[in-house]
C-alpha cells in the first residue's frame, strides 16, 4: 500500500492531501452510517503524528461540520507533526475545535472523563507505520481504550497490529470496527490481529486499481463470490464415473478413522467413487463402516501397516483414477516411505496430507520423482519439519512460510490453521475467509484431504481445489458452530455438513 499510495502521488500526479480527504471523509460516512439514528453524538478522537492521525482529523472536521461533539487527542507533541496532520489540524482550530496533547497527569484525567460519556472513540494514532515499541503514553492510552465501555473504530489499522503478517505488539487496541483503506491488508485478516480488526470496512479513497501491477505476488482474501466460479459443473444426466473416482491411500492400526473420514469427504465433496487401500486385516471392518466405498485390503507388514509389496495390485486399480490422497493415519515407517516414492512415479493429481507429509519431511528427495500435480495440507507441525524450522516462526509468518514451501516442493501448499493460507508455485496467494474453532478436532484435517481430492476428482484444478475445499470445510465448520455450538464438534459432523456448504455455495 505504501508503494501503490507513493506510485499514485509520483506517477498519477495526485495530490497527497486529496487521498487523506478522501480517507478521512470515508471514515466519516461510516461513522455516520453506523449512527445514523443518533442526532448529534459524542466523538473521541485519538490522532498521531502521521498520515493516520491526519486522515482523522479531516473525519473529526467533517462530523464537526455535521453537528456532532468532538474532543481530539494528540499522542505526540507539535514538533512530531507531519505537515499533512499540521494542515489539517488548522483547518479543524480555526473551526474551533480543541486539541489535548496526552502526556501528563491532568490531560489524562480529561481524556477519562470524555471515555465515560463517548459514543465512539476513533483510533488515528499508528495505522501502517508500526513502531517495533510503542512510546509510553501510547501503551497507558491503549489499556484506558481496551478497559472502557465506549466502542472504538480503528482507522486503517488498529494501533498495534502489524498490517504484513497480523502480529501484534504488546500492546493493541481492540477495534469494534476497522475502516481500511483502497484495499484489506494482509495482517488484518491474519490471527491474532484479527481479534482487534473486528468488523472490516473496506472504503475507497480514489486510488486507481491499476495500482495493483505493483504488488509483488497477487493475493486474494477467498470470499464466496470467488469461490462459487471454482464449483464443478453437475451434469443433471451424469452417473458416478461422471464425477470421478478417487484412489485414497491410508490407514493402519489405531488409525483407521483417519482412512474413514478421508473417504468419506471424497463423497460428501461430491465425487462419484472412492476406492480406500487399507491394511488387509483391517478392511472388512472398514467395509462395513463405509459401505458406500470401494474396500482393497493390501499386504501389510508385521506392525499391520501397508507393506510396499502392495504396489503392485494399487497399480493395476489405478485405471480409471482421477486423483489421490495419500497419508491419513498411514503411519511413518520405512516401507511407507518407500510406498510413497511409487505413489510419485503416478501421474495423477495427488493429495498429500499427515504421515505422507511426515514421511515427505524425512525423505524430500523422493519428490524428484514426482509426475503428477501435488496438494500438500501441512498443519504447522508439519510444516516446520517440512521446512527444517519452528512452529513459533511458521505463525509468525504464515503467507511467507506457505510462499516458500511451494516454491521448494513446487506444489499448491495448503497451511492449516486458524485462516488457512494456500499458495501456489506461481506465488499466487489465497487467504481464507472461513472456519472457527469448531474445526479445531482430531480428524479434522482428514476431511479437508478427502474434500480436496474428491473436488480433484471432478476436474478441478489443484489450485481450483485447495481452495474451494478449504472454504467448505471453513464453511461446514460455521454452519455446525451455529447449529451445536464450536465445542464439541466432531470430524464426523463435518464431513455430513459438506453437502450443505456445497448447497449454501450454489444458491
């Protein structure tokens, strides 16, 4: 945004002040428009020394001008100003407005006066211009901000929130609204920063759109609009082979569920078929728990995991095959790793979740023999052993870290979590809108597996897939919150609520 905001002043030739009009009568409008039932109302405005301080003053002069009461707050002393906040600070003086510098003992006794009788307070003191440490007087406003009732609408970004990667300082101010400008920021639909953003307004200030060209990678925030354009088409005449057969590779004793629900959501994702490889001592209980699949019981070693001497019957049932999923609850040892070096000489789209990934991070080598396209959905466990680091830096940086995994395995990456990410070797970048904490269950991660081959399977692309599967899972995961609360959720439940997010997605 910095570079698009210096790109429109440089190259577009327009002036910087009529963008911070342009933002601070767009911060108004939404003031007004949440308010509107209010005749007058009572402002608080916390302004700083940049171009986020100015962009609330030029909105504290247009509600002024429109009758409400105003108080305004400076966190920094005069000399600090930009010339932009100094312009517009005579425009709103001259009006008659006072101004309070916040730096000792009787200016905050002020300011805890107006928290008690305030119908907003406006937070204008650090938008994208984040300090590593927050001065003082700062951190002591933000604790009186987050312990009062009055409800607060950030501006641009609520102070204290990283807009690159959603950290937050120590400190941060917890929004009830957030007005962005042109277009989101990356950080305010990241966790934790999306904690503080609450309701994200997105409001237009004039920048062209061509201004986009400049970004270094194209980056969607995945909304349901986007997402309906992946759906595959439904041939009303089709029959099962119509919508795809999908080879599901998983299992081992203790972990059959893993097998089950991968299978599942292949179905419930709206493929046609799914054939399961499971441990041969294991597959006639499977075959009764999902009738609805096809059950091949493989050769097993003596731990009753899939041995690699099964290869050669998974070889002759890859015939009509659209896709694969190989991982779920398969287990790490040797042969598996040497399963999975056969599964890559397989050209087919291929889902890569849990022990395949495992199996993956101790043996990166086998993907030189990759054929087929590759969707791997590392959680952040996973992950850093994928890329040999920690889960700490992984969450700190989860679009980079999700960059740079499909770069190095050149595959679509999907990377679970709270806002999943999902990248493309192409540096495409799709951060997702769905989900809550009722997806946070064992098995859960099967089912998004499962959804993603079965989308696969009915002739979606690899990126196509990973990202309409993550928004139904997301979705499957709301609509069960809403329906049985997030606690106590089950994979189970998730994987029956698919078809349900796939019809909310067609209406």
């Amino acid at each position: 945004m910095k570079k698009i905001d210096l790109w429109a002043q440089t190259e577009k030739k327009i002036p910087p002040l009529l963008l911070m009009e342009n933002a601070g009568r767009s911060v108004a409008l939404a003031i007004q428009n949440l308010y509107r039932d209010k005749e007058k109302g009572n402002f608080v405005f916390l302004v700083g020394k940049g171009s986020n301080g100015g962009d609330a003053l030029v909105a504290a002069r247009h509600l002024y001008q429109q009758g409400a009461d105003i108080k305004v707050f400076f966190l920094f002393p005069a000399d600090d100003w930009q010339g932009l906040v100094r312009k517009n600070w005579e425009l709103l003086e001259d009006l008659g407005v006072k101004g309070h510098y916040l730096a000792d003992e009787h200016s905050f006794y002020l300011f805890k006066l107006c928290l008690s009788n305030c119908t907003l307070l406006v937070d204008g003191i650090l938008g994208t211009g984040l300090r590593k440490q927050l001065p003082q007087n700062v951190v002591e406003v933000i604790e009186l901000v987050n312990n009062c009732s009055c409800p607060v609408l950030a501006i641009d970004v609520p102070t204290g929130v990283d807009a690159d990667n959603g950290q937050v300082s120590g400190k941060c101010i917890k929004a009830q609204y957030t007005v962005t400008f042109a277009w989101a920021k990356r950080g305010l639909v990241l966790y934790p920063a999306k904690k503080y953003v609450g309701e994200l307004l997105v409001a237009d200030i004039s920048l062209p759109k061509e201004g986009l060209n400049l970004v270094d990678s194209i980056q969607h925030y995945v909304d349901k609009e986007l997402v309906q354009s992946f759906l595959p088409p439904r041939d009303e005449a089709g029959y099962k082979n119509t919508f795809g057969h999908v080879l599901v590779i998983a299992g081992a004793p203790g972990m059959m569920g893993a097998a089950y629900l991968a299978s599942k959501a292949v179905l419930r994702s709206g493929a046609g078929m799914v054939t399961a490889c499971v441990p041969q001592s294991l597959a006639n209980v499977f075959d009764l728990a999902l009738p609805e699949a096809i059950t091949k019981g493989l050769e097993e070693t003596e731990k009753g995991t899939l041995s690699v001497l099964s290869w050669s019957v998974i070889k002759e049932i890859l015939a009509g095959k659209k896709a694969l999923v190989f991982g779920p609850g398969l287990g790490t040892e040797e042969q598996i790793k040497q399963l999975l070096q056969k599964v890559f000489e397989v050209d087919l789209p291929l889902v890569l979740d849990a022990d395949g990934l495992n199996v993956l991070a101790k043996k990166p080598n086998v993907l030189q023999k990759a054929r087929g396209s590759l969707v791997l959905t590392p959680h952040p466990g996973e992950m850093a052993r994928l890329l040999g680091t920690t889960v700490t830096l992984v969450q700190k940086n989860r679009v980079e870290i999700a960059l740079q995994a499909a770069e190095k395995f050149k595959a679509v990456v999907v990377l679970k979590g709270a806002v999943t990410v999902i990248a493309t070797p192409e540096k495409e970048v799709f951060i997702n809108s769905t989900g809550c904490s009722a997806l946070a269950t064992a098995g859960a991660g099967d089912v998004l597996a499962g959804a993603i081959g079965g989308l696969l399977a009915q002739g979606l692309s690899p990126k196509q897939a990973a990202v309409l599967g993550v928004y139904l899972h997301g979705l499957a995961g709301e609509m069960l919150a809403e329906e049985k609360g997030a606690r106590g959720v089950l994979a189970g439940d998730v994987v029956e609520a698919l078809p349900l997010a796939l019809k909310e997605l067609e209406m």
